[in-house]
C-alpha cells in the first residue's frame, strides 16, 4: 500500500494525519476544496489537488491515477450550520461519501476509512458509549453522517463486487489542538474560546455549561486513523476515538480563561439557552480502539489545551 487519497487533507485533522503519513513513507494525495482547510497546512511532501467531492468528475481523475487507499475526512461538520441549511450539509456528507463509494468501486479501491462522529449517539442511555450503543441523533448533521457510514459499510459488505473493500469507520468525539480555526464560530468549541480571548470578545456559553465533552487531541487522533491504515483487525469495524474522560464546558472556559491571566469573574461569559440538537454528556468507550489498534490516548487534557493556546498566541 503506498499511494494514499486523503479527502479534507488541508484541513484541521486531514493535514496532521497527511503528515503523519508522510511521516511514515506513504505516497499521499490531498483532495480539498479549501472551504474552511488552508493550503499552507498540507505537507510539502504531499501533493495538493483543489477539488470538491460533490463533484464526480474532479474525484473521478484523482482516482483513475491508481489509489491504494482513501482517507475521506472531508465534510462539513457543524451542527449549527446543518439546521441553518440541511441541504447542503446533506450534500457534503452524505452524497459526497456516496460519490467517493462509487469511485473506490469504479476504481477497486481496497481500502477506505471513513470519519464518523460522535454525534450519532447523540443522549446515550449508556455512558461512556460503547461502539454498540443504538444511534439515536439528535441533530441534522448527525443524521448525515450516521447515514454515510451505514452507506460505507452496507458497500462494503456487497457481495456483487468483483473485489474485496475493507472499511473501518472512526467515530471521533471532540478533537482539538493545533490549527483548528480560531475563527469559525460553528465548530470547534476550545478554538473558539481561545478565538474569543485572543480578539477580546466576550465568550459565550450555551445551556448551564454543565454539558461535557470528551476532548482528545489531534496527535492522537492522526496516530489512530493510520495506525488502523494497513491493520485488518480493523476491517469493518467502527471505532470510537476518544480518551475515555469527559469534561465540562464551564472547565474548559476556566482552563483557558486562566492562561490569559482571567477568570469568569474578571472576563465576560455570557450564558445562552441550549441550541438545537445540543448533547448534554459525550464520553467515549473506547475499549475496542485499544484491542483492536493497541491504541490510547497519551496527551492529557491540561497539556494539550495548553500547547494548543501556545500555538495560538504565537500567532498560529
């Protein structure tokens, strides 16, 4: 397996896996329409094609060049965007992973890994949510992706193709760390605190604060997805990556309130009603990940905040 199609490879997980693959000898391609990924993130080593996965066409000519693999990170992933317009997030994440199945047949391409999300399990019953838990979304964008790995796998699992794909899909809980935008305010609830901080602005919290997350760090994150690259003990399985520790909002604002010298009493945070399709609590089981991949996290949440703000305050 040499040659490697990372779809969203420019942006804020696709360029740290990228270089991790470079890292690691892997010849990779970098599709991305630079919607919110920046070329300048893609790795020198990697070679950068400017295209869209809604668009047949442009994947079709990355793909006829002869890829041993797909990485298909590219999406969109905010929830708040997915009820300001559903037609598009259903486009991008659903239709685009379905334009990407078609090539991987087209072309027989053995090997995809799909980027889920933790989002599918939306209030689990069963805390921390184990890959088994019954999906039950609870917002737009969870039902995109919880659709476009169903459609991974249910193409995977045909028995009319005349060759063999191996799929694994990586449900992600909150990934943060460095080059996360700092200036989208859909995704990305730490680079949005830091943003706020860094611009002066006031920081907004919705619901109590009392909602939690399970926060794992990018260098992590890239370690797993191509760990599970060449690994069949992966193949059709579905995988949680996260740490297993969840934390709440109030604390990650305190977090990164005191590495600029504030606190909620010195520094203005707003509390709002909760947004549509809100979680209360994500935690991730992730007792398959280190069976299956010999995985677990290594960067502890206080650190990787702080080499995050770091490279934030350093002006990125």
């Amino acid at each position: 397996m040499k040659r490697i199609l990372v779809t969203g490879g420019a942006g804020f997980i696709g360029s740290h896996i990228v270089d991790l693959l470079v890292t690691r000898g892997y010849d990779v391609i970098v599709f991305d329409n630079e919607s919110t990924g920046k070329r300048e993130y893609v790795n020198d080593a990697a070679e950068f094609v400017h295209g869209d996965v809604g668009e047949a066409t442009e994947l079709s000519a990355v793909f006829a060049r002869g890829v041993d693999a797909v990485l298909h990170i590219a999406g969109q992933a905010s929830i708040r965007l997915s009820f300001a317009d559903p037609t598009e997030d259903l486009t991008v994440n659903t239709l685009g992973t379905i334009n990407i199945l078609q090539q991987c047949i087209a072309y027989r391409v053995p090997r995809l890994l799909f980027a889920s999300s933790m989002t599918i399990y939306g209030n689990a019953v069963i805390v921390p949510t184990p890959e088994d838990a019954a999906p039950a979304p609870v917002n737009y964008y969870a039902v995109t992706k919880y659709a476009a790995e169903r459609y991974v796998h249910i193409t995977a699992e045909r028995k009319d193709l005349d060759f063999t794909l191996n799929a694994t899909s990586l449900r992600m809980f909150n990934v943060y760390g460095e080059r996360q935008s700092l200036s989208n305010p859909y995704q990305g609830v730490l680079a949005i605190f830091v943003g706020n901080l860094i611009r002066g602005e006031p920081i907004n919290i919705h619901s109590d604060g009392e909602q939690s997350r399970d926060f794992v760090y990018i260098a992590d994150v890239a370690r797993a997805w191509v760990d599970a690259l060449e690994n069949p003990a992966t193949y059709g399985q579905v995988i949680n990556l996260g740490t297993g520790v969840d934390s709440s909002i109030n604390r990650l604002c305190d977090i990164v309130l005191k590495a600029f010298g504030h606190t909620r009493a010195s520094y203005s945070v707003n509390y709002h009603p909760a947004q549509p399709g809100d979680m209360r609590r994500s935690l991730a089981d992730i007792t398959r990940a280190k069976t299956l991949l010999n995985w677990q996290p290594t960067m502890a949440l206080d650190e990787g905040l702080a080499r995050t703000i770091a490279w934030a305050r350093g002006g990125q």
